[in-house]
C-alpha cells in the first residue's frame, strides 16, 4: 500500500497524506479521515523513505554510563516524556562507564544513525572534547558541565558542602568521606570540594586523610566503609558521594555494632528509592534528574528543529533530605 492509495480510499490528495504523516498542518476533517483508513488497514510508512526525504532519522541517540542506576533511569524518563511529544524515538548506548565505548557511540552515532546525542558524560578527556567538537549533529551534555557545550548538570559542590554543614552543626567533627574517582567532575570532584571547604570554614583539621574512593557499587562502599573505619575508629560521620556507596557503609557500620546516627552519622547523594528502605532511613541530596533529562531533550529538539536555544547551560538546584540516619 502507498501514500496514494491512503489518499484515494480516504477522499483526499498525497500531499495531504503526506504532511499527516510528517506532522504538517492539515484540516481536521481530512487529518480524521486519512487517521480512519490508517487504523483500518494498519498502514505504516516507510522509516527508510522518510529519512531519505527529510534528511532526518527520528531517532535521538542517548549515552549512558551504566543503566543499573536510578539516577540513569530517572534521566532517561524525561528525556523519553519530551521525545514522546516530538514523536521521536531513542537509541539507548550503554558504556559500562567505560571512556573507549563512549567514544565509540559518539562515532557510531554521529553517521547519521541518529538526529542529536544526548551525553550523560563522566570523564572528558583530550579525545572526547576532539570526538565532540567534530560532531555535525547537535549535542546536550546532562550532568556534567562542560565549558562551550550545551549542558545541563546539578550544582554538586553546594550540595556536598550543605551535607557535611548537616553534620558540623550537630558537634561532629571527625567526619569521613567515601567518593568516587575524580576525574568524574561532578560526582567525584565537586562532591569532595564542597566536603572539603565545608570542614575547612568550620575549622575542622585533618578531613582531607579521611577520605576513600570507591565505585559506585553497594560492595565497593561496604569495603571502602571498613577501610576509613580501620584507619580512623573514631570517625563520628560519613559523608557518602551516592546512595549505592552509603549504603554498603551503613551495613559495614552495623556488622562492627556502630549505631547510626549516635555513633556515626551517614549521608549519600541522589535520593534513590533505597534512601527510603534503609533502616535507618538514609539522608541524602534530591537531584532533580528527570528533569535534567526532559530540559536536555528540549533543547536538543530545539537544536534539530533549528530553532534558537536561548539557554546554552542549565544548572540545576537541590534538596537536602534529612532523615534517620542524620537525625538524634
């Protein structure tokens, strides 16, 4: 079946078939028409055909570093909620954070597979900045920012700096950090700076030994928990840079008999639905990552369309969720 003979059964012209399916302007009485002989025959045009015609491949290419996290599924929730609206699709790359296959879906995507790329980048370095600036489509960087790139990311440092406040304030002074690895801008390095200046205003000494680097697994934050426990037994906080990382923590505390919060205040960040299930209940940072995911799809349809984006980076805020295992 062709556009044609959608045309003919439905009493109107191709071109009026045509623009129903690209989203052009039609009268109603023509668009219910030809949307009746369309759901009576089951008729779907031609993907092929139509990337040919309109250059353009419906399809929004997005690069995770790992899909087993909430914070990840929350993104991608809002970028789809955008995508949906635009009847657009999305390409999913999962790069096991892994900087050689981001690279490698930067590449593959960008020869023509997809209209734009969403980037939820972690480590930027000399090749991807070469890989981004080479780019012919449209690109919005989520989560990280990036100095001459469209991005959209959270305001880490503060956040980091308003949790270890949390605990200064209550009369603990032997805090402890678990991060992740640095080169992670956002996560890594801003979490630590902000707990690092944090201490340091309060006139805390000595915090920056305090401090570990584990993954982003519960495993790797039960370890690394044992690890500043066995080095410092007096630590009385511990400030986490994810859920996933406190949590382990707080299962280390408890095997050696620590009470939380009385002997050991604990925090992570994100707010994951774990935060909620912990006994005790796990205080945390709320990021909004649903919607650092619909403003990035918004610009980047914007950006497809060719149309102006007002706002090149978007910095996001957030909230300190106090709960049990901050609270005496």
């Amino acid at each position: 079946m062709t556009i044609a003979d959608i045309a003919k059964m439905a009493g109107v012209s191709s071109a009026a078939v045509s623009r129903y399916f690209n989203n052009g302007y039609i009268s109603k009485e023509k668009r219910e028409a030809i949307q009746k002989v369309v759901e009576e025959t089951g008729y779907r045009p031609s993907v092929q055909a139509q990337t040919l015609r309109t250059k353009k491949t419906k399809m929004i290419g997005v690069i995770l570093p790992r899909i087993n996290s909430a914070a990840m599924s929350s993104v991608v929730e809002g970028v789809l909620s955008v995508l949906d609206e635009n009847d657009y699709r999305l390409l999913l790359a999962n790069t096991q954070n892994n900087p050689k296959k981001e690279l490698e879906y930067l590449d593959f995507f960008s020869q023509k597979q997809v209209d734009g790329i969403i980037f939820v980048g972690t480590v930027f370095t000399p090749k991807h900045r070469k890989a981004l600036d080479n780019l012919e489509i449209p690109v919005v960087i989520v989560g990280q920012h990036l100095d001459g790139y469209y991005c959209v990311y959270h305001d880490d440092y503060h956040a980091a700096y308003d949790l270890t406040k949390l605990f200064i304030d209550q009369g603990r002074n032997k805090i402890g950090f678990i991060g992740v690895f640095e080169l992670d801008e956002a996560a890594g390095l801003e979490r630590r700076k902000g707990f690092i200046y944090a201490a340091a205003m309060s006139g805390l000494e000595g915090i920056e030994d305090r401090y570990e680097i584990a993954n982003f697994s519960i495993e790797s934050g039960y370890e690394k928990a044992k690890s500043l426990m066995e080095r410092y037994p007096d630590t009385d906080g511990i400030v986490c840079a994810t859920d996933a990382i406190a949590v382990g923590a707080m299962r280390y505390l408890k095997e050696i008999g620590k009470r939380i919060p009385e002997d050991v205040m604990l925090t992570g960040h994100g707010d994951s639905d774990m935060a909620y299930v912990t006994t005790p209940t796990l205080s945390t940072v709320h990021f909004s990552y649903d919607k650092s995911g619909s403003i990035a799809a918004n610009m980047i349809m914007d950006m497809v369309n060719k149309k102006d984006v007002d706002i090149k980076e978007v910095k996001l805020g957030y909230r300190i969720m106090n709960r049990e295992s901050s609270m005496e």
